[in-house]
C-alpha cells in the first residue's frame, strides 16, 4: 500500500493509504495520554478531511495508553473520524491489553483485534460494501 499522506509526531505516524485507510503507528517506547491521543484524533480528521474513515492502529509492543487516553479513544468523540478501527497485535501481552479495551472501555465504533495487517485490512474494508 501507497502513503498518499501523513503526518509525523515524535511517538507516532498518521498516514492515509491509498485503499483510503487511516494508518496510526505508535512508536516505540512511548506513553500516550489524553493530550496525545486528542492530537492524533485531530490529525486522523485532517487526514480524512472531517470525514469518518477505517482506521488501522498499529502500537509497538512497548506502548502504552494511559487510562485517559483509554477511555477518549472509546468515546463517540475519540471515534468521531472513524466507521471502524482495527487494532494489530503482534504479542500476548497487547492482547490482553486490547481484550481488555475492548471489553472495559467498549469502543462506540466496531472495534477488532488482528494478528496480521493483512487479516485487519479486509476486515475494515467490509466496512464500504
């Protein structure tokens, strides 16, 4: 897939695909609260023009969200720019972690763990049928 766009913050990568979308990748040894989650929801919405979009989250194994960051991503406000967010996981620790996002903080978009960037992907574009 082709980056049309992105945007590059010190603990993370916004990008818009060519297949339209939304590709967040979080850096490597990074904590990410309120204020970092509300800059990449901004810039998802740059990204998308205002327009819900599909996102695919991608963190490194070592990232982590604080409980403030949890909760905005969860809310209908965190997920303003979104029809559905795909979250990769590539360890058993990130997805216990996801699990329990999914099942705590309970997404108000359709909101799926990956093992494979190929399996999210398809996934997410169900979302245009």
């Amino acid at each position: 897939m082709k980056i049309l766009t992105h945007i590059n913050f010190d603990y993370a990568h916004v990008q818009l695909l060519n297949n339209g979308i939304v590709k967040i990748e979080m850096l490597e040894d990074q904590i990410i609260d309120l204020q970092e989650a509300v800059q990449l929801n901004i810039a998802q919405g740059e990204l998308l023009e205002g327009k819900p979009g599909l996102v695919l989250m991608v963190a490194d194994s070592s990232t982590q969200f604080t409980s403030d960051a949890r909760d905005f991503s969860a809310s209908s406000e965190g997920l303003r720019f979104s029809i559905a967010e795909a979250i990769l996981v590539k360890n058993l620790a990130q997805r216990i972690v996801v699990s329990f996002y999914l099942k705590i903080n309970k997404p108000a978009k359709p909101s799926k763990a990956f093992n494979t960037e190929e399996e999210a992907i398809k996934w997410l574009l169900s979302f245009l049928k």
